[in-house]
C-alpha cells in the first residue's frame, strides 16, 4: 500500500453550506482541507452543502493543497447523491466516515472509478481516507487499512466511537485509549497514515496540545480540526525537534552514500539503516522545511 503523497498534519474541516467558510478555508495554513457533507451539515443543509462544494471545486483551490470532500456513510442512503452533485475533478480525495468493512471501502472505490472515467483521469488519482469510529471498524481496521489502493490514511473518530460502545467521551483510559491505539498501529501495518479526530472544544488550546501529544506518542503522524486556531498548536506538536532533523539528515546522508557505494544499507549511530528508515526521515525533513 503507497501512503499518502502529502505531509498531512493538520486537516481542516469546512462545512460545506457555509460559503463564506469554504471561501476563506485556503488561507488558513491547515495542511489540507475537508470540505464536509456529514456530521457538519444539517440534514437540510444537505442540498446546498452539495451545490457550495461543486462549485468551489469548479472554481478551484491553490495547487498543492490537498482537498478532500467527507461524504455521508455508505448506509447513509446519500453516498450516491453526494458524490454525484460535489464530486468534481479537482478534489484530491475523499473521506468515508463511519467505515465499518474494507467491503465499504471497496463499494466507494467502485464509484470514485466511474467518476474518474466519466472525468478522462487516471483511475487510482481520487484518494481515500476511511474513518474509523465503531467497534466493529476497531476490529476490521487492518483489513480496512489494506482495502486498495486509493486507501491513503485511517482515520479515528472518538466522538461517534464513544457513542458506539455507550461511553462517556473520554481520551484517556479504557475502550477509547484501546481504540485510538489499535487504529494507528493498523495504519502502520497497511503503511498508510494514522490520523487522529477532532478535539472538539477549540478554545481548550491546553487540552488540544495534550490531546495532539498523546495522539503523537501513539503514532499518528496528523490530527483533523474543527477551527483555524487550532492549526498552530498542533503543527507545534508534530514539529520535530533538532535533534530528530539532526539525525535524519545524517540518516539521509549516510543511505546515499552507501547507495553511491554500491550498498543497500548504512549505519547510523550503531544502527542499521534502510529504505523505511530513510523515509521516515525524509518525511520529518519535510516537516522541518515547513517550519
């Protein structure tokens, strides 16, 4: 499984009715955006969320920023309305929210192939990011992970996870610390990105960054937002330190080197060295020069 072609720390959700919002949602900073259709739209806001996020789409985005559109769930019975009246060439990828089986991923990989034939794009182009926010999703989330090859990243909901299982809302202990855990480790076995869920009260900059750093310690490599203000505090903590970039630029260094040699190994600090190795510090280069 490829993983995501973008350094993906923050995802900034945009309520898809709100036109004044998804206007403005570019100039925020955010890694990337999600144009919403689901839990941020009203029912009856479905209608012109739809109509807003086509012709954003049409009217286009700043090259380089990834879009994504979060439609409703496959059970939902507006999966096929929504990517029908948003979906337009320029989105980047889609997030299916309340992914339960690999077989929903699968039936909306199926629609996002029509669509890319009906556009003349390459079939694959049109990425995908499950989310992960049900005991059952938990459970299936490796074979979600290995769904195909469009599958970029797995997403955890606390929210509708807890919701799920009966539990308050709690990051910290029980179920819920079990699940965020389970989520990012299937992301990693399917080598694609462990994204961590909204912390839904943006005024809590204290609670973000705990939030953000435990998601970190987890393994998640970016967190979705719900408002500009929380971008900063999280790109923060997913910053590497000087001496992470310290070490990856030795780490990548030494592989061409040995690359140059003729090898396909290196050693750095009494540890060996390779292509997994390597990537992991070019991508936390590629933090650091975003600053």
């Amino acid at each position: 499984m490829p993983g995501t072609p973008w350094i993906l720390r923050s995802l900034l959700f945009v309520p898809g009715h709100r036109s004044e919002m998804v206007a403005k949602a570019a100039r925020y900073g955010a890694d990337a955006i999600i144009l919403d259709l689901e839990d941020g739209v009203a029912p009856d806001a479905k209608g012109r969320a739809r109509q807003g996020i086509a012709a954003a789409l049409e009217r286009g985005f700043p090259d380089g920023l990834p879009v994504f559109v979060r439609v409703n769930a496959v059970l939902s019975g507006l999966l096929e309305e929504d990517l029908g009246a948003a979906i337009r060439p320029r989105v980047d990828g889609v997030c299916l929210p309340k992914c339960d089986t690999p077989e929903q991923a699968q039936a909306l990989d199926a629609h996002l192939e029509g669509l890319e034939d009906r556009w003349g794009v390459a079939r694959g182009r049109t990425k995908l990011i499950p989310m992960i926010e049900s005991a059952q999703g938990v459970l299936n989330a490796a074979a979600i992970g290995r769904a195909g090859d469009r599958v970029i990243a797995l997403g955890f909901g606390a929210e509708d996870f807890t919701a799920d299982i009966g539990v308050a809302h709690a990051r910290e202990g029980g179920g819920v610390e079990y699940a965020r855990a389970a989520v990012s480790l299937a992301a990693h076995a399917g080598r694609v990105e462990p994204l961590d869920g909204i912390y839904a009260n943006f005024k809590d900059v204290a609670g973000l960054e705990a939030d953000t750093r435990s998601a970190r310690a987890m393994g998640y490599t970016g967190k979705m937002v719900i408002h500009p203000a929380q971008i900063d505090p999280v790109h923060a903590v997913f910053a590497p330190s000087a001496a992470e970039v310290d070490h990856a630029r030795r780490v990548v260094a030494a592989f061409e080197g040995a690359r140059a040699a003729g090898e396909g190994v290196a050693v750095v600090d009494g540890a060996m060295v390779d292509r997994p190795v390597v990537l992991r510090a070019q991508r936390i280069l590629a933090i650091a020069a975003r600053g």
